[in-house]
C-alpha cells in the first residue's frame, strides 16, 4: 500500500502562489514511482491571510498545520502590508508558525552550484565548491526574549528593548542538531556566537563545549559573529556547519546564500521535535515586483520540498528524484531570469515547470 502524507500548502504572498502550484505537479508526478500518496491541502498566511481574515496566522492554518506531516510553505509579505501595526504584519504570522510548531531548528543550506558559479558576486576561486550548512536556532533568543516592546520612561522618553536569552537546555537541542548535522557531513561544526561580549554567548559557548565531549567524531571550533561574518566572505570553503542563535543566524544565513550569487535556488528546513510536522521554504522572499507575471524561480520551492521528503518525511530517494531533476534542467540550459546568463534558455516560471516534468 502507498505511503500516505497530509501536507498542508502554504502559498502565501507575490510569486508564492506561482511556485508552489509547479512543485505541486511535480511532487504529484513523482508520488507514484516511490509509492507515496500525498494530500494536499491549502490554507492561508501572511498577507493573503491579513486581507481575508485580519490576522496573518489565523487559527485554522496553524491547527491544519499542526494536525500534519508537512509543511510546504512559499513565501510572505509585499508592499502593501509593510506600514501595519507588528501583530498584523505577514513576518508576525510567519514567527506566530515557528512558535506554534516549536520549530527550534532551522537548516539552511548554501551550495553552490556549477552551473551557476558565475552568478556570485565573488571570484570563482573563492567560491568554488562551497558547501555549508548553517543551522539556526528558531524559536529563542533576541526573537522571542522577554521583556519585549516600546516602553514609557519615568522621565517621558520612550525606551525599546528586546531581551537576548537562551537557557542551557535550548542551547542543548539546538547544538545537538548541529553536531549531529556536522557528523553527516563533512565533520566540522563552528559554532558562532559573541563570547567575548554577551553573557547569554558564554553560556552558548559552555554548553556547546560541554556536548562536544558526546561527539569526538566532530571537530569544533568557535568563531565570534563579526569574525565570522568576515570568514564567510574571505574564505567560505573552511566553513562546512555552522551553528548559531536565531539573530546571527538571520543574518549569517542572507551572507552565506549569498555566496552561491542565486539565492532564488536555495531551500530551508525548519524542524521540532522528531515525528512533529516541520516547515519547508525558499529562502527567497515573495519578490512582489515580479509577482503574476510568471517570471519567478521555482527550483527553489521545489528544492524545499526535497527537503521535506529527505528531512520531514524520510524518503531520501524521492528526495535525490527532485534534486537531480533541478541539477537537469540547468545542465539543459533552462534559467529563469534571476540566474539567466550567456547562452542560457531563458524560461518563465510554468516553463521551467514543464522542463522539470519533462526530466522526471
Ligand atoms: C528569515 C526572515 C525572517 C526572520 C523574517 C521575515 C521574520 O528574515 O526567515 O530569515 O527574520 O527570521
Ligand atoms: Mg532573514
């Protein structure tokens, strides 16, 4: 009998609807050959979700998606809800998701790829063969720490605070993900974090120093965020995991995609706990200036739900399927706009879909 999966369908805003409905038919036309059975079921978030209901994770979409075994999400926001109050903003009903499903770890891959290696912004040789995973903590640190918000002072002034916190024990889940990611892959994890400064890095430091005695098969060192920052771009081929809270993450995440020059190629993971569902998305935005015109880069939402099948669902042959058919239609020449070049075949979104199915 085929394996049966209920994935809920989160297109959200600009090109996310676009992208997601090819890596619908594409997830469809691959289900069989693996002998899997998806259900698919739509739900509102962001912006779409703001216009239709006022809240940008209404409940139903977080109960659907809770009551799943994956999350395939497309991208949030645009323009036109950027001035709205913070408890209606798109980016508030994608935090409200992460919370909702305790999606404490976050994998963010950065490879670069040879078909597109001119498409960085960095000599070849510093880029070539680039292959880092950052993992992220999701749900703690300065995102989520209390106290929070714009406060009145005695003297009138206004003051506005975030709290930078983690307790050991979600230092511990996270850099646990870290080792064990670091372990299938090439072995070395760095963990990132700002020791020298913040009492909230030391006790990362601590903690992670205190595991790494689980896990000798794992060379570790420790970078501070500026340095490694630098790292990144100086010499991003010393770096093969990286592990680091949810701010440095943000921000060593955007670098690193950057380093592949074609972030409209790059897939996340967002995981809880073992057997919960987790979310999987481009890195991307929802690029509303393209939006409807069938322009968009959908190798990445479809690279996502490989994630999903590899990490989420653990069919890592259906997996490899979609990975290899995306590596396919970049050898045949297909590029949609955003990683087009010399000689290449320049495709639309539903193109670029089409040429998928047609390596599958
Ligand atoms: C990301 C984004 C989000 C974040 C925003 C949209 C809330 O930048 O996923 O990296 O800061 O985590
Ligand atoms: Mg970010």
């Amino acid at each position: 009998m085929a394996r049966q999966y209920r994935i809920t369908l989160l297109p959200g805003d600009g090109i996310g609807p676009e992208i997601m409905s090819v890596t619908v038919e594409v997830l469809k036309a691959i289900a069989p050959s693996f002998d899997l059975e998806f259900t698919f079921t739509e739900a509102p978030i962001g912006g779409v979700a703001i216009d239709a209901t006022g809240n940008p994770l209404p409940e139903e979409t977080l109960k659907m998606c809770q009551n799943s075994d994956a999350v395939l999400l497309a991208a949030i926001g645009g323009y036109k809800w950027d001035n709205l109050p913070r408890n209606q903003r798109p980016e508030t009903g994608l935090l409200g998701l992460r919370a909702g499903l305790d999606l404490f770890a976050n994998l963010r891959p950065a490879t670069i790829l040879p078909q597109l290696i001119d498409a960085s912004s960095l000599k070849r040789e510093v880029v070539e063969g680039v292959d880092i995973m950052v993992v992220r903590e999701l749900t703690g640190g300065i995102y989520f720490g209390q106290p929070k918000g714009i406060f009145a002072t005695e003297t009138g002034d206004k003051r506005g605070v975030n709290t930078m916190a983690y307790t050991d024990a979600e230092v511990d889940r996270i850099a646990r993900v870290g080792f064990e990611t670091a372990k299938k892959r090439g072995g070395k994890l760095c963990s990132v974090d700002k020791a020298n400064v913040l009492d909230v890095s030391q006790l990362w430091r601590d903690r992670v120093v205190a595991l790494a005695a689980e896990y000798p098969e794992v060379e570790l060192s420790h970078l501070y965020v500026d340095n490694a920052a630098m790292q990144l771009v100086r010499a991003p081929k010393q770096f093969d995991t990286i592990v680091t809270g949810n701010l440095f993450g943000d921000i060593l995440s955007d670098a690193a995609a950057m380093l592949t020059g074609s972030i409209g190629m790059l897939p996340s993971a967002s995981l809880g706990a073992p057997g919960k569902p987790g979310v999987f998305e481009p890195v991307h935005g929802s690029a509303p200036d393209i939006a409807g015109q069938d322009k968009a880069n959908p190798l990445a939402q479809i690279l996502s739900a490989a994630m999903m099948l590899r990490y989420g669902l653990d069919q890592p042959a259906a997996a490899e399927k979609l990975e290899l058919a995306a590596i396919a239609v970049l050898d045949a020449g297909y590029r949609t706009g955003d990683i087009m070049s010399e000689g290449g075949k320049l495709v639309g979104c539903k193109e670029m879909g089409e040429a998928l199915l047609k390596v599958l």
